[in-house]
C-alpha cells in the first residue's frame, strides 16, 4: 500500500458516510477523520450525528470554544499525518465542505479577526441595519458585497471583519475548487435519489428524538456556547419549538435545506468519484476499493 494514499468520503447528511467508512476500514488498515464542522463539538453526539466508532476529531471542543477553519485545519493535517505514520489508510469523512477541503489540502485561510472586531461589527449590524452595513461592506470590498445578502448576518459581519483585516471573503476562492492535495487522494462522493434522501432525514430525526435529542438540545442551550456552536444543524430549532411535532417537522425541513446545499458542493468537487449509496454499505465499500486499487493505490487483495 502506499503510505502517502487518503480516501475521503463526501456526502449529504444521512446518505450513509460513517457506515460506508466503517465498512471501508473493516477491509483495510485504515482509521476515520471526522470533516463536520459541528462533530468536533462535545455535548451533542445526537444532533450532530456522531459516529460510534472511534473517529479522530470528533467531541474535542467544549461547547463555548470558538471554532475556525484554520484552527481545524491544523489538527486535520495532524491527524491524517499521524495516520500514515502509523502504515494505515486515512478516511477523511465529511459533509462540512470547507472543513473537508481543509482537511484535504493546504488551503490559504484568512487572519484572524482583530480583538473586539466581530462585536463591533455586530454592533453596526444591529444597530444601524443590514442595509447600512452592506453599503459599508460594498465600500470596503464590492467583491464580497455582490456574493452576500444583506440579510445575512453572520455572513455580512465576517466579510467587514476579514475586510478590516486586509482581507476578503471571496479571496482563494477559486483554489478552493481545484485538485491539489496534501497527499494523492482519491475523493468519493455519495449519491441517493432525493426522494430516498428525504426519506432517510425524516426517518433519522424521528429516531433522534426518540433517543432524546430535544433533553439534549435543551442542556445544550443553557450552556454557554460560542459563535460557531450555536449554528448547530437544529439546535434553533429544537429550542424555539415546544411542541415535538412542529420542532420535528422544522428538523426534518432544515436538515433538508442543508443536504440541497451539501449536493451542491458535492458537485463542484473536482475529481469527485460517485458512488451510488442506496444500497447496503459494504456494498459501497467495495465499489469503492475497487476504485482506488484499479488506480494502483491500495492492494489488490484484502488487507488486515
């Protein structure tokens, strides 16, 4: 086997990803890189659809920790590193699309923002209006300003904040779409018919509940948590909802809204494999080993 070789795993929420990766390193030396933004995040292992198996990089930041790409990144490379060191296949796994790019190669992220910036900012946001804060991004970086909404607040405040810094929101852009990778990568991505992807996001937030995710969501609430923690995949949701039904039916519908999003991405990845994934996972699994050795990367035979 090559020692330098990396699979990575692409997909939309509940297409099956941890399942197929398990199934992946139950066939070869391998171990699992988690590539979600809001698994890294300890106290919702339900919400966030943490995996059972061990996986690097999942539940290792308290809730209040103010997460980056950058800082991400880091420990991404270091895991995946760490991996081969060891004569074993990384599996990076993911369906936060930048995190996942992160993970995969050397991506030039912007500074971190100057003490005090993103309050400010927020600040301007709140008090004097989207629209005036949009007029001041425009006069700061047109750029940014054309591809944000000013109703996006988060959005709008981090272009100000990376345009106070000498930077921009669009910069490195286009190099987020091109091939290069840390290590030869073979990139899989997971598709299912929309109607059995719908299917498998109502079944799942409906055992998630059953399992308690709304005591979850609740405990998680008060607590105090960081900028990034609290844009957890349904959180708000679970949260403003008191009745089971409507918070399971305004889930279901934002988990829905995020897998459109995640098949965007999945679509712009460059070199991206598909693979059929209605089906049973090890099935995926050894499609897509056969992929990876006709490429003469892993071993022809079964490993471990």
């Amino acid at each position: 086997m090559a020692t330098d070789h990396v699979l990575a795993i692409f997909g939309p929420t509940a297409s099956g990803k941890p399942a197929v990766a398990e199934a992946v390193a139950e066939r070869i030396p391998a171990e699992i890189v988690s590539a979600d933004s809001m698994q890294v995040y300890r106290g919702l292992p339900l919400l966030t659809a943490q995996p059972e198996r061990t996986t690097r990089l999942v539940a290792i930041w308290e809730l209040d920790h103010e997460g980056s790409v950058g800082e991400y990144q880091h420990l991404a490379h270091k895991a995946i590193d760490e991996v081969l060191a060891a004569g074993k296949t990384p599996i990076v796994v993911g369906g936060t699309g930048l995190y996942f790019r992160a993970a995969l190669a050397n991506l030039e992220l912007p500074p971190a923002p100057r003490p005090g910036a993103r309050e400010r900012w927020e600040s301007v946001y709140d008090d004097e209006g989207g629209e005036r804060a949009h007029e001041l991004l425009s006069e700061r970086d047109p750029e940014a300003a054309a591809a944000v909404h000013p109703n996006d607040r988060r959005r709008v405040v981090r272009a100000l904040e990376l345009a106070e810094a000498g930077t921009s929101l669009r910069s490195g852009r286009n190099r987020l779409w091109t091939e290069e990778t840390r290590h030869p990568t073979d990139v899989f991505g997971l598709g299912l018919p929309k109607e059995e992807l719908d299917r498998r996001i109502e079944e799942r937030a409906r055992k998630i509940f059953a399992r308690g995710v709304r005591a979850e969501a609740g405990r998680a609430s008060q607590a105090t948590l960081s900028d990034t923690a609290r844009y957890a995949l349904g959180l708000a949701e679970l949260v403003e909802h008191p009745d089971d039904e409507v918070a399971l039916e305004a889930l279901v519908r934002r988990t829905r809204r995020y897998a459109s999003y995640q098949r965007k991405w999945m679509r712009r990845i460059p070199g991206l494999v598909s693979l059929t994934a209605d089906r049973p996972p090890g099935e995926v699994a050894d499609e897509l080993l056969q992929v990876a050795r006709a490429r003469q990367r892993l071993p022809a035979g079964r490993a471990g």
